[in-house]
C-alpha cells in the first residue's frame, strides 16, 4: 500500500505527448528515498548532557502538547543477578514504590495520580526503568519523588513479605499458567549454556520464596545510584530547563563506586537442541526454533543491521515471506513469522515459530520452515523485498516521532546497555546502507543448527 506517497498507484501515466510505465518497484525505491531523505537528519534529535556525579540526561523537545514522560534508566537487570538471586531486579522494582525515609509506603503512587500522572516501572535482562507521564508544570514534583527513592529507599520484612506473594502471583499468572511461556522459559534456559539470560527475568521460583531483605538491600546500594543511571525526559521541556531541575534533584546525590559488569561468557555451540512441552491445556500444537545470534554489542556485530532487514522480510507480518508460502499457499500452517532481537547486552536472538493447520503435521510443517531457511542461506533475498523491507522501516522510524513514550524508551534502552545516542539517530541510515550481500552473509552466518533450539509444544496426549 502506498498511501504515504499521495496516494499515487502504479500504472500508466501521460506527460504531454509522453507515456511512461511506473511500476510499483519504481514508486517504492522514490518512497524509500524520501523517507530515507527526511529522517536522514536523525529519527529523535535528543540533546544530552552529564551531571558531575556521573549522572547520563537525554532530552528531546516536543512541544505538541504541554506534557512530559520522565524516565530513570538503572544499568542493571536480571542478567546482572549472582548465583541463587534469579529475580531480585524485578522484586526490588516492586519494592521501589514502598516508602523512603521521607514518605510513607504507597505515598509516591498517590502523589502522581493526585497530580493528573501515571506511572509505571518494567525490568528487562539488562536494565530497570521507572517511569510517568504527567504534565510538564508537574515535572518537578517527579523528578523530586524519583530523586528520593534512589538513595533514601527504606524497605522492611513487613513490605516483603506481601510484594513477595504478589511476586509469585505475576509468576504464575504470566509464566505458569501458560504452556507457551512454559516452553519458552525452558527454551531460553537450553539455548544459553552459561550465559545469563537463560535465566528468567522474573526469577525461579525457588529463588524468589528464598530472597531475603539483606541482599535486596545490598543488591539496591551497590546499582542504584546517579553513575548508574541514565534520565530522559522527552515532551514540553527545553534541555536548558531540564539541565536546571536535574542539577537540583539528581546532582545533588553523591556518586557510587563504578559499576562493573562480569557477565559469565557463552562458549560456543556445538550440538543443536530440541525441548519438547506437552500439557493438557494445549489445543493448538505450534513449533518455534531460536538462533543464538549477532548484537549490534556481541559476537559479529556487522551482521547486527542485515538481521533486522531480513526478520522484516521473512517475518514481519502478512506479507512477509514465511507468511504467504506456509500460511496462504501451502495452507500448511495457520500462522507463522519472524523475529530478531539484537538489541541488548549480550547474544541476539532470531526466532521462527508457526502453528499447523488442522491435519498437517508438526513434522511436515517444520520440514517447509527448514526449506525456506535453506532458501535464504542459499539464495538471500530480492532486490524488491529488501526495498520494500526498508521502505517500511523507514516509515517505521518517522512515525517513532510521535510518541512520547516511544521516544523515551528508544533512547533509554539503548544507553542502557551501551549503544549510544548516535547511533540511534543514525539508525535510518544504516538500514539504508544495508546490502543484498550483507543478508545473505548474516543469514548464512547466523542460521547455524548447532547455535539453536527448537521448541515443540503439544497436548498432553500427543507426548
């Protein structure tokens, strides 16, 4: 569809006495130039600056409407956890909204909603972020409450003991209770042979019923201090404005000790896997095998930007090519795709998955994926589909604009875990830049057997 181009259609158009043929290629390599054209200058246009403890602050003005979504990115996540402590990120995220030496347990909730916020906090395998969404005269009032929490969190067996249940609940909840999340708890815990992110962010459950409040609180003081964190702040707030409540709540806490990352290192791989999970709960049987794969920050970094072109191609959505070979014209499955994580600390990831149809095989279905893989690492892609797949990224990266959120987490995440500013705004032109030849080595390199596994989820009756 080409309605971003003004609504032109491929066809035959007159000029005077001339006709000339414009074909849907053609319009598509314009469209992609323009786009390319106008995000070229960068996607966000943050401006950043350091406080003297350490202290990291991104801030892209947007003035559209009179309200700001402030962030504290800590550089730690589950990945950063020692032994017998699966979880303890995630459980001190829960334990951040108790009470400081200043306000009680609960106050900070109640304060944002009060003034018209919301407010939220998420963990990942290499960073924890707290955020709101509030209006820009308000920005104040969160900064001062956010500043607090990071040195002055006071927590007690009284707080632990509840956020621990609800804890285990979210476990249940999300990961427990589906058979899907099940096998893809164990998928992860096979793929990684000693690096960290086998493990779940949420924690085992035998470590999060076994984590006491001495060790939250050491794991607290030793990551959450200002030359551990990073603030952005994106919506109605020029950075001269910000620079002044930022040097006013954040500057005026000491810094730590440096943080150093000992991440256990992943060997290589040499034998390919399978994790089979049956449960009675399962009606729809469905398949997914994962790659151990590139970062733009591990392992051949090169390929890091082809992965993403060719996870669009193969993958993304209706159009993309494992969709219409197994779900419209071989009617062999009744969904399938793509996808490429490449985006943290450690390892990417690459992911096939699909569901079969009704009377088709799991292993008629897996033998069709593994011919297209085959097709890619022997043949790569067309010209038309990479221009296609750029044309939607392209577009992808302006509509990114709009969000104030989007925003705010872009940039967080990525200096998170050690991807500068720079190289998200150039982000538009590296997938420009992006070579036939370049997808057809990173799939190559990256669709190795040995560095996979596959996952098989059936019913019970079917083990």
């Amino acid at each position: 569809m080409l309605t971003p181009f003004c609504g032109v259609r491929p066809g035959y158009y007159s000029f005077g006495k001339m006709v000339m043929r414009i074909s849907y290629y053609s319009i598509i390599l314009v469209v992609v130039f323009l786009f390319a054209s106008n995000v070229r200058g960068g996607v966000f246009n943050p401006e950043t600056f350091k406080l003297k403890n350490g202290m990291e602050v991104i801030v892209v003005n947007n003035p559209r409407v009179p309200v700001v979504t402030h962030m504290v990115w800590y550089k730690v996540g589950s990945a950063d956890e020692g032994p017998g402590e699966t979880g303890i990120a995630h459980f001190l995220e829960h334990l951040m909204f108790k009470g400081t030496k200043t306000r009680k347990s609960g106050e900070f909730s109640k304060i944002v909603a009060r003034n018209g916020g919301r407010e939220n906090a998420f963990t990942s395998y290499d960073y924890t972020a707290y955020f709101q969404t509030i209006a820009s005269d308000r920005l104040e009032t969160v900064m001062e409450l956010e500043a607090d929490r990071m040195t002055n969190l006071v927590i007690t067996s009284k707080d632990i003991e509840p956020e621990r249940l609800v804890v285990l609940e979210e476990r249940r909840s999300r990961t427990d209770s589906k058979p899907a999340a099940i096998l893809g708890e164990h998928m992860m815990a096979s793929l990684f042979i000693n690096h960290p992110y086998r493990n779940p962010i949420i924690g085992w459950k035998h470590d999060i019923k076994a984590l006491d409040i001495e060790r939250i609180l050491a794991f607290y003081k030793r990551f959450y201090r200002p030359n551990n964190a990073i603030l952005v702040v994106v919506g109605d707030i020029k950075a001269a404005q910000l620079k002044l409540l930022a040097e006013k709540y954040y500057g005026a806490i000491p810094a730590g000790p440096p943080v150093i990352r000992n991440r256990a290192k992943e060997p290589p791989h040499d034998s390919a896997r399978r994790v089979i999970h049956s449960d009675k709960r399962i009606r729809q049987p469905s398949w997914r095998r994962v790659y151990v794969a590139p970062s733009l920050l591990w392992g051949e970094k090169q390929y890091s930007y082809p992965l993403e072109v060719l996870a669009d191609i193969v993958g993304g959505g209706t159009s993309s090519r494992l969709y219409r070979r197994l779900v419209v014209e071989d009617a062999l499955a009744i969904s399938a795709g793509a996808y490429y994580s490449g985006d943290g600390n450690g390892p990417g990831r690459f992911t096939f998955y699909a569901s079969p149809r009704g009377g088709v095989s799991l292993e008629s279905l897996e033998a069709a994926i593994e011919t297209e893989i085959s097709k890619i690492i022997r043949r790569g892609v067309t010209q038309k589909e990479l221009v296609r797949a750029k044309y939607r990224m392209q577009a992808a990266a302006i509509y990114a604009r709009d969000s104030l959120s989007g925003a705010a987490r872009s940039l967080g995440s990525s200096l998170a875990v050690g991807i500068s500013t720079a190289e998200v705004e150039a982000w538009p032109e590296r997938i420009e830049g992006v070579t036939l030849t370049e997808v057809l080595n990173a799939a190559s390199y990256t669709f190795d057997k040995r560095r996979s596994v596959t996952g098989i989820l059936l019913p019970e009756a079917e083990r």
